[in-house]
C-alpha cells in the first residue's frame, strides 16, 4: 500500500512496512480471526492485498528464518503418551494411572500393552489407540503423571503424501488425506529428526495417525 504525503508541493509516494508482529505462527493450527494463513504462518488480513504475493513471502521467510516454532508453544494441547496397562471391555487402566472408558465406538481386541495417547479435544477426553482410531472416552480417574508429547507444526504439505516436518522430509506410506500445512502433529514413534526407518504421527487438528516412511 502507498501513502501519499505532501512535501514541497509535491506529492510522493511512501511504502508501507512489513513489521515483524505482521508475522506469527498458528496456534494448534489456526489463526486468530484478524489474521490468514499463509505457506504455514498468520500474516495479517490485509498484507497481501497492500504489498503484494512477492515482498510478504520474501519477509515471511526471513521472519521464519529467525523464528523457529518451538515444539508444544502453539497451543494449549492437554496430552499424555503412555500404554495400556490393563483392558476389561471398553473400561481401560493406563500405565500412566488413569483409567477411562471408551464412550462410543466398537473397540474390540486390544492386545498386549499397546500405546496410547489420551488427550483433551475441547471438553471431551479422547484416546488414541495403537493399531485402532480414535475414540471418545469418560475419564474416571486423573493420570498420576503425565508424558507430554512435543508437537510440530506441518512446513509444507504436498498430495497427501509429502511432509516437511521439524525441516526434516517424510513420506505416507499410502495417504495422509487432507493433511495440510500448518497443522499439528505428534510423533508417536519414530523420531522428529528423521532418524528412523518409518514413524506414526498423530494430526492434532483432524484427531487421526498416518504411518510415514522417514527420508
């Protein structure tokens, strides 16, 4: 955007600055509403339209380039990795000491000592399960303690197959349909620096695990 102004009788032409605080990243993947989202940053509603698509991604670089997100600071994600300890049903005792019942959803079979992650979606207590999905849950007694995970904002997502993740590359390997950039993932296993053979991440937004081969 330019600004006119007067000097001398003449009229001139002043460029609007690019501020830093024109930059951040989103929270739990979203943006407040004075803000969009933009190659995985909140840019303020009216950047783009006033200085145009070239000057805010070069600025939008140099802003990530001197911001790195740090892992767990971009929401307010209540979570705890543990195990399951004990099954009898769709009542569950984790290792972490909280025990939960599944609320709705055919759990079935468990098998021995499975991961899990339980975590606050809202009001409502959900648990991840390995091998299983996601299912709503009642908590009956608090985790005695609690693994918090780190999660990562997605840097860039391409077909449903490519992730850049921490600067590192992964790869589905079928799909992680709709995965998009900006958004929240755990690394459940695997490691967040690419050094492993495959991983499963955990999208926090959409409440669902994809399986990844590490590049």
């Amino acid at each position: 955007m330019m600004k006119r102004i007067a000097s001398f009788g003449l009229l001139a032409l002043v460029a609007v600055p690019v501020a830093a605080q024109d930059f951040m990243y989103p929270r739990a993947g979203q943006c407040p509403a004075t803000r969009l989202k933009f190659k995985g940053v909140c840019i303020s509603s009216k950047l783009l339209e006033e200085r145009g698509t070239e000057t805010v991604v070069r600025k939008m670089m140099e802003f990530k380039a001197k911001n790195k997100p740090q892992p767990g600071a971009r929401g307010s994600l209540s979570a705890c990795l543990t195990k399951i300890g004990e099954d009898k049903g769709d009542i569950l005792k984790l290792d972490n000491g909280a025990i939960v019942e599944i609320a709705r959803g055919y759990l079935g079979y468990v098998g021995y000592r499975k991961d899990a992650l339980l975590f606050k979606d809202g009001s409502r207590w959900m648990i991840w399960i390995e091998g299983k999905k996601v299912f709503p849950a009642d908590l009956y007694r608090e985790p005695e303690r609690c693994r918090a995970p780190s999660d990562y904002p997605i840097d860039a997502a391409v077909d449903d197959e490519i992730f850049i993740i921490n600067g590192e590359k992964f790869e589905a390997q079928t799909y992680c349909l709709g995965w998009s950039e900006g958004e929240s993932v755990i690394f459940l296993d695997g490691s967040e620096y690419g050094a492993c053979a495959s991983a499963s991440i955990f999208n926090v937004e959409r409440a669902e695990s994809c399986d990844v081969w590490c590049e």
